[in-house]
C-alpha cells in the first residue's frame, strides 16, 4: 500500500460536538453551532470576529472582496503559493504582482517585494508558507509606509507565533483552512477572521448571498453561497480540543526527519527556523541537490515505484497557463522557479504512523546507495 503524503488524524471515539448538533436539529449553515466554532477558534487565535467558510480558497476570495478595491487595482501575491491567491485575486477583477520567494522559507523575498511596493499597490496577500511565518516586520513597515490592505494567508501556518501572537493578527483580514491536512480539520472548511467589525459585516454578507435585512429576498449585492454546515463546525469544535497535541506531532515529526536525514548530502532540509517563526513542519519540504543523475524526477520515481508517496512544490504563478485567458504575460523568477524544480515535501501527516515514516526513510537509503554513492 502507498504511503500518502498525508494521512489524516482521525478520532475513533464518540464525537459529542456532532451528536448535539444533530440532536438540536441545526445541521447546515446556519446558527449557534456556527457561531460558537467561529466565536472559539477567533478567540484562540486572538481577533475579535470570525466568519467560517465552505474552505480556504473562498475565505480567499471573500476577504479579498471585502476590502471593495477598484478594478484593476494591483495585488501583490508571493509567486510560489497555491493558486487559490491568484484565483482570489483575478475573480474580484484585480492585477496580480508577483513577487519572488527566499529559497530557504520559501516566502515573500523582501528584497524583491520593496523593488515591486509603491503607491499602485493597494493590497498584499502575506502568505505563511510551509509552516514558517513570511517577514513580517518588513511588511508591516512596508504597508505603513505605502498604506496598502494585507490579507494574512495562514492556511499553512496555524499554530505559528510572532512576538507571543498568533499568526492571523498582523492583516487587516486573515484566512484559514480547515482541509484535511491541516492542524484543525473540518474536512473541508475555512475562515476569516478581522478585528473590524466593518469588515466582518461584509464577510457576514459576502459568504451568505448577501440577503436583505429587512426584505429577505431583496439582495443588494452579487455573492456566492460560501457557508460551511453546523456539523463542520461541530467537528471543528472537537479538533480545537486536540490542537496543541497536533502541534506537538507535527514538532515531533520534523524532529525525527531532521535526525533521520541530516546527513543526507544530496538532500537540504527545511530550516529549523526563520526571523519570524520556529518551524511547526505543517508539512516537511526538501530541495533536491542536482548531481549527475541525482535529481527530483528520479526522486519522486524512485520513492513511488517502492511506496512512497511524494508532493512537488507549487507550480510558479506567473507561468500559469490559464495566463492566456486573461491576456497576462508569463514570466519567470528566478527563486521561486528554482524551488519548483527542485523541492517536494515527504509523507508528514498526523495521521501518518511512526512505520511509515520510519519505511520513507529507509527508502530514502535505498536511493542513496543506489543513486548518489555511484556518482
């Protein structure tokens, strides 16, 4: 059987968040339910307002929407990320920025982000990549400097603290995942989370059809339906319960990686950690070091063919090819390419067992000897 490179965790003992939410009847998306997951999870991460959403790329989409920018207005968007940011940005009408990533973080390169930040920009997508947290500190100088809006993308950094704070307080708005391979799951899910209360309202209304105060029916604005369901969040409010053992695995795996593979030559292992942040290893990235015909492709080959399933980086945003149907010209950066080519992240997910981790690594051996001692 192939080893995922996710494995979720899943608790095998009676789930009473979901059976009073069955019990009470409420079960879609809508009512006390939702409104107690999302009062919890904004309160352990510290904001003041939450609005859960069907799943991260619509908590995307929403918040970028919220923030009711001109059409054409330029968003800045780190060039290796998932697509769901540049989707975000091109279905609310808006000019994506791309701006190249560090080769050891994996995030926004600062250097190349002051070289693209002037007064056109009027909003940032800061995404926390990989499970280590982007600059921070640099940015917020930046928006104080040039007043643009940040969406703060923690999909893959929950769990993440800067200066004792949650990753999620540093945007104007910030999203969440809840997919299965994050530290807390819904299946499928997502939220925004504000200390706005102006912006919570339009989230509120942007996720729910914008439905009519007074006149139900009477909708003011163009919307999608964007709710996640009571017993989501039902299942939301048992993972909270868990969340700091999530951390601890999550730690504890990146650990054994670090140990088990340090004095693999051909492989760069993910750093310990950047300026901003300790590594939470929300997933556990490697470079593949290019020698003779040591290389990625023959890699991930070499560890499918005996079971091992692996995960290539990001493809680069600016060479997309749905390009051509929005007329924008594909270009390359440099680092973001280079991590593309190169980078893939092995089996980590908490439900992942020590078997399994313990097989990828002997595969890696086998690879080794195979492979980089003939060179």
């Amino acid at each position: 059987m192939m080893i995922p490179v996710n494995r979720p965790l899943i608790y095998s003992k009676r789930n009473i968040d979901i059976e009073k939410s069955l019990k009470s009847k409420w079960i879609s998306g809508d009512g006390p339910i939702v409104r107690r997951f999302e009062e919890k999870f904004s309160k352990m991460i510290g904001t003041k307002f939450g609005v859960t959403v069907s799943n991260g790329t619509a908590a995307l989409e929403v918040a970028l929407a919220a923030l009711k920018l001109k059409p054409g207005s330029k968003v800045i968007v780190p060039n290796l990320t998932i697509i769901s940011c540049l989707n975000a940005i091109l279905r609310n009408n808006l000019k994506p920025v791309f701006v190249d990533v560090n080769e050891d973080d994996f995030n926004i390169c600062i250097t190349d982000l002051k070289k693209k930040t002037n007064k056109d920009i009027k909003a940032l997508i800061m995404v926390h990549t990989y499970g280590l947290a982007s600059n921070i500190k640099e940015i917020l100088l930046l928006k104080k400097q040039f007043n643009f809006k940040i969406i703060e993308d923690c999909a893959e950094g929950i769990g993440l603290k800067y200066k004792s704070k949650n990753l999620g307080c540093f945007g104007d708005l910030s999203i969440f995942s809840f997919y299965s391979n994050k530290l807390i799951t819904t299946g499928e899910g997502g939220c925004i989370l504000t200390n706005s209360k102006k912006y919570y309202n339009i989230c509120s209304d942007l996720r729910n059809l914008s439905f009519g105060k007074k006149i139900r029916f009477k909708h003011n604005h163009l919307s999608g339906n964007f709710r996640l369901s009571s017993l989501q969040c039902a299942y939301g409010l048992s993972q909270l319960k868990y969340f700091n053992n999530h951390i601890k695995k999550k730690l504890k795996i990146g650990d054994f990686y670090n140990k088990r593979l340090k004095n693999k030559d051909f492989i760069k292992l993910p750093p310990v950690k950047n300026q901003t942040s300790n590594n939470i290893y929300w997933v556990y990235p490697v470079i593949i070091k290019k020698k003779g015909i040591v290389n990625k492709k023959s890699f991930i080959k070499f560890m499918h063919d005996n079971g091992v399933a692996t995960r290539e980086f990001f493809y680069p945003l600016s060479q997309q090819p749905l390009f051509k149907k929005y007329n924008l010209k594909k270009y390359k950066l440099k680092k973001s390419n280079f991590l593309y080519n190169n980078g893939l992240y092995l089996p980590s997910g908490l439900g992942n067992t020590p078997a399994e981790l313990k097989k990828v690594c002997n595969i890696i051996d086998l690879y080794e000897q195979k492979f980089v001692r003939t060179i």
